[in-house]
C-alpha cells in the first residue's frame, strides 16, 4: 500500500497566519469594545444616580407646599399638615404619585420629642413621632428638610412642632 | 509574446474583502455610538429637564413666570397619559444635531405622575417660557405649567388676566395690546371681551373664573387658571391633563373626607364627608361646567367652618 503525504503550500500557510492575525485582531477589538462599554455604563449609572438625588433634593425641598402636605388654615410656606398626612398614611393609591426612585418617605418630629421613635397609628396619634407614608425597605441615601409639623387639637386651636421631612432614594 | 499582468492572487482576494469587511463594521459601530450618544443625551436632557422643574411649583404665590434657556434648538415633546390612579406626564426632549439626521430621535421621556404640562405636543426653541399657576377646584389641586415658545397677543383682556401676564417682570412673549392691529406679526392673536378674527377667541362667563376658548371652531372649556393652558394647549394635551386634575382632585377630596373623620373623632366635626365622597364620584364625569357649582359649593360651606379642612 502507498502511503499519502498531504503537502502544505507557502499560499495555504500565509492564509492561515493571517487567520490567526484576524482572530487576534478581532479578540483585540472585542477587549476595546468591552473596556469602552463599561466606561460608558459607569459614566451613564454616575449621571443618573446624580440626576436621581438632584430630583430628590429639590422634590423633599418643595413637598411642603404639595397639597397632600401643605398647612393651608393660615399663609405658612414650611408648614404641613399632620393631620392630612396620618389621612394620606392609610391611601394606597398614593404610592404611584411619587417618583420610582423614592424608596422611603417619613415626616418625623425632632421637637419636642418623647425620646423614642414611635410610629403613628390611628390609635396613638398625635401621640407619636413618625408617620411612614413609603418604605420599600431597599437601600436608600436621605435627603431631608425642616417643617413645622401642624395639626388641630381637640379645643379646635393649631399645635405646630418642630419636624422635618425625610425621602429616601434608591442606591446603586 | 508574453505580456506583464498583474496577478490577483487569493490573498489579495482575502485581505481585500477582509478588509472590506472591518470597515463596513467600523462604520456601522460608530454609526451606532452616535445614535446611542444622541439619544443619551437627549434622554439626558429631558431629566435635568424634569429636574428643574420642581423648585418652580408655587407655594403661597399667585403665579411665576421663568425663561428657560436651552444649550442648543430643541424640541420638547409633551406625552399625557390619563391612565392609573394619576395619569402620567412625559417629556422627551430632541437637541438639533449638527451631524446625519438634523433631529435626532427623542430620547427616553421622563414621567411624572404629579406634573401638569400644558403646551403643543411639540415645542420648539433655544428659549422656553413657562408660566406656573396654581390650581384650586376648590381646593389646591397641582400647579399648571404653561408651557410656549411662540409669542401670543392677548386682544383687550380682563384686568385680572392682564394683571397676572404683567406680573413681576412680565410673561415673555405675552403682549397685551387693545386691538388686534396692534398685534406683533407672527404672534398668535387671543380676543377676549367678544372681540372677532382672532387665531384663539376667550367666551368669558358672567362670574369672570369660568368660561370656552374656542380653538379652530372647537370650544375647550376652563375653569380660573385653566384658561391659560386651553390658550397655549392643544386639545389633545388640554383633555388630557384636565382629566389627570380631576383625578387627583378626586384623590384629595377623599383624602379631605378621611381627614375630616379625623378631626370628628376629637370632637371637631366639619359634615363635609358625604359630600366630598359625592364630589369625588361626580370628578370622573370629567364634565368641568357641571363640576363647577359643587366645587364652588364645597368652597362656601369649608369657609363656614371652625376647623376648616382646606
């Protein structure tokens, strides 16, 4: 039996030198591509994480003046209205009017204070210290704003206290 | 006789339609880059966009004018939506590009369930006005944004209209003048008091807050600032929004009537919680002239209390 020997050309050696040019090449550009990418991803999430605080900062500076919070009894730019946010606490269809971003919103009072942090129910209020209106419960950074925190007291006379606004948002 | 060729061997074939291969590729890539650079951009654009226009809500003011002033000619596109529980405001936003397409795709709107944009579906310039006025039905409901580009001419206006126009430093482009004649050439002409031949006519009613703007033979109704939005609005947008007022003006008057069963339980009774539920039934009728008189009447009767609810 004859034995067959398979040759290699110098043609057929240099298409696959340049084959394996062409892969390395284009590995080369896939690497370009993907450091390029993440650059830009980072760049992109930075922009909108400081777009998203921006947008928080000016929302929790102007949501005393929002009508589901503002004190409207007398002209009072920082003041809100307790009793219609304990009202507001208990409306789910409220969730859908803030921005997607938030992921907590809570009035609390800062003076005077009992000392704990109790949460206000129909049972305790104006008993209390914090009204939760949303908590995702996901990781957040706050921004907060000082409000005066008014409310009717049973003589029909308005009782403000010192307060502030608290409003979470999402962190990357 | 033998002539000298050029020969084309396989490996110029090869590397020339390798070649030719890499920069069909290159091109289309940075094609790409660019379209996803300009749409970045413009989506970026209508977020600080969105951004800015928080602060510019109203407080305890009657209204505020602001010029806005854009880096380069773009087109605002207002997108209203009147589903969910408050209907959504979009804004994208297209930069004029000085390279391919001379306007670019929108980018990306950015959605707001508690803004309320009134304004052609697309307005165009490097200088934006906005014109801010609350609104109350009977209560604060939103702020109006009124939003325009184009210069209007308000033919003998009421004295409150022509007031709030020239408050402060005045509405840009918002010219009052006493006749049409007098009108600046290009400038959309607004009769009020039933003067003709205007582009926009105002149909006032007798109580001065509630009236028509008839727009191209069709009316759009309004109530106090809403007059406003219906002259600068297109119908479209104008329905749009004032059916998103009505739902959030039902939303707060069930809250006002939880509110008020909250004052009830300490002894400070208001009786205005069965009509509050009635009035928020009645709000998505989205019927405004109808709306009107139990607004008005709701207004009355919180006036008449000790511990009013709003």
């Amino acid at each position: 039996m004859r034995n067959l020997h398979v040759g290699f050309s110098k043609g057929q050696l240099k298409i696959q030198q340049m084959a394996f040019v062409l892969v390395a090449f284009i590995i080369l550009l896939g690497l370009v591509a993907v450091f390029f990418i993440s650059v830009k991803t980072s760049s992109l999430r930075k922009d909108a994480s400081s777009i998203k605080h921006e947008q928080a900062q000016e929302l929790v500076r102007k949501l005393a003046g929002t009508p589901e919070f503002a004190w409207t009894s007398e002209d009072c730019a920082s003041c809100v209205d307790l009793d219609k946010i304990m009202a507001l606490k208990n409306r789910t269809s409220y969730r859908n009017l803030w921005d997607e971003s938030i992921t907590l919103l809570q009035i609390r009072r800062v003076y005077p204070s009992p000392g704990e942090e109790i949460e206000c129910t129909n049972g305790n209020y104006p008993a209390c210290t914090k009204i939760t209106l949303l908590d995702k419960r996901e990781n957040y950074t706050s921004e907060d704003a000082f409000v005066a925190l008014c409310h009717i007291e049973p003589q029909a006379y308005a009782k403000c206290d010192l307060g502030k606004i608290v409003m979470g948002v999402s962190s990357p | 006789m033998f002539k000298k060729g050029f020969e084309f061997s396989f490996t110029w074939l090869f590397a020339l339609s390798v070649g030719a291969i890499i920069i069909f590729l290159a091109i289309y890539a940075s094609r790409g880059l660019i379209k996803t650079g300009t749409e970045e951009y413009n989506t970026k654009v209508a977020a600080e966009l969105g951004v800015l226009l928080n602060p510019i809500g109203t407080n305890l003011e009657s209204s505020k004018h602001y010029s806005l002033a854009l880096p380069d000619e773009t087109r605002l596109f207002n997108d209203c939506s009147s589903d969910g529980a408050f209907g959504l405001q979009k804004l994208s936003v297209s930069v004029r590009s000085g390279i391919g397409q001379e306007w670019p795709k929108a980018g990306i709107p950015h959605k707001f369930a508690n803004k309320y944009v009134f304004s052609q579906h697309a307005v165009q310039g490097k200088e934006l006005e906005l014109f801010v006025k609350p609104f109350n039905f009977p209560f604060k409901v939103g702020d109006l944004i009124i939003l325009y580009s184009t210069p209007f001419c308000f033919v003998a206006p009421p004295s409150d209209v022509e007031r709030e126009v020239n408050f402060g430093d005045g509405a840009r482009y918002i010219n009052v003048t006493t006749s049409k004649e007098n009108c600046p050439r290009g400038s959309v002409s607004v009769c009020f008091s039933g003067g003709t031949g205007c582009n926009i006519t105002v149909i006032m009613n007798q109580d001065g807050r509630s009236g028509r703007v008839m727009k191209q033979g069709q009316p759009l109704f309004y109530y106090d600032a809403l007059l406003y939005g219906a002259i600068v609005a297109d119908k479209e947008t104008y329905d749009c929004q004032v059916a998103r007022l009505m739902k959030r003006t039902a939303e707060l008057a069930l809250l006002y009537a939880a509110k008020s069963e909250l004052l009830s339980s300490r002894g400070c009774s208001s009786g205005l919680e069965g009509d509050l539920r009635s009035y928020a039934q009645h709000l998505s009728s989205n019927n405004l002239p109808g709306l009107i008189i139990e607004s008005e009447t709701l207004e009355r009767d919180n006036e008449k209390l000790t511990c009013g609810l709003f």
